[in-house]
C-alpha cells in the first residue's frame, strides 16, 4: 500500500463529504464497524488522496469505483498479514497440568524412545543388507545417503550417470529378492 501523507483542505473536505462510503463499504461486506473502520478508512484515505492528484483518474472512473478497490485491498492485506505463521503460531505450556493436552509441549514432541529404537532397528538393517552388495556399490549407496546427486557419484566413483542409475536399480530388485525370502 502506499504511504498516506497529511490531507490538504481540500482533500479533507472531500474525505468528510463522502464518508458515507465507508460506512456503506462495511455494511455490504457485514464488517463490524469497531472493528474493520480502523483497517478501511486508510484505504479510503489513500483514494481521496489518489482522487486529488490523478487527473486521469478522475477523468476515468468514479471516486467511488476507487475508493471501494483501496478499501478492499486494504482489508486485504489486514487478513494477508494476520493469516501468515508468525502471527499465528500454537500457544504450548511447557508445565501443562493436563487439562489442555493439546497445548502442552510433550504432545507435539516425538516419543524420543520409540525414535531411538526405530533407527537402531534401522541400522541394523541396512548395515545387514550392504553385507549383499560389492564395494562399489556400497561406495555408492553411502555417498547417496549423505545427499550427493547421481551426476556427483558419477564423477566421484568415476562412472556415467546412468551407469549410477543401473546399479540403483539392480540393487533395488536384488534387495526385494531377498527381502520376500
């Protein structure tokens, strides 16, 4: 939006004779005046303003057709701004005495035994399935793990890209092999 500077007489005078707008703006659109006149007056009051300096504008559209898009887009951007996270993020009780579960810490946290055992379980795991691929391929499968795209395992085990790509795939059906004995 932009910045409302002080009205000049004239442009005061104008914003007092057509505040009916305003008023007519928040009752179609079933706003509270107590609550939305605050948000919509500064759309109007960059309309008068807008209305004022423009000629073009003035010879083009009604001063109400622009008041009513300001003031809409005002009150859109009062929503934009509340809906955004930082304005609506979860209240948490770190000591909650249980009434509210919801909003105490440890419900939102993972059970961190269940986790710890879960990635044991996992290691164990894939620690016994490298146990079924040559070294090349557990060269591969490693540097994968630790983020590198196939192009840059590619010139590190000096192979082809899709050379990369067959080894993961042989690798895939031979796992699933052992995997359904």
């Amino acid at each position: 939006m932009k910045k409302i500077y002080p009205l000049t007489d004239t442009q005061r005078d104008y914003a007092g004779n057509h505040v009916g707008l305003v008023y007519k703006f928040l009752y179609l659109n079933h706003l509270d005046i107590d609550e939305y006149y605050d948000i919509v007056i500064f759309g109007y009051l960059l309309a008068v303003q807008l209305y004022d300096e423009d000629e073009r504008l003035k010879n083009r559209y009604l001063f109400s057709t622009i008041a009513w898009k300001q003031m809409r887009y005002s009150l859109f951007e009062h929503y934009r701004n509340n809906s955004r996270k930082k304005r609506n993020a979860p209240v948490i009780s770190m000591n909650s005495n249980g009434n509210h579960e919801e909003s105490s810490l440890d419900c939102l946290l993972p059970d961190r035994r269940q986790s710890i055992h879960e990635s044991a379980t996992d290691k164990i795991y894939a620690l016994e399935l490298m146990t079924y691929m040559t070294e090349k391929e557990q060269e591969v499968v490693k540097l994968k793990a630790y983020g590198y795209t196939y192009r840059e395992i590619a010139t590190q085990c000096g192979l082809s890209i899709e050379a990369v790509g067959s080894r993961f795939a042989r690798m895939r059906r031979r796992l699933k092999q052992i995997e359904a004995v």
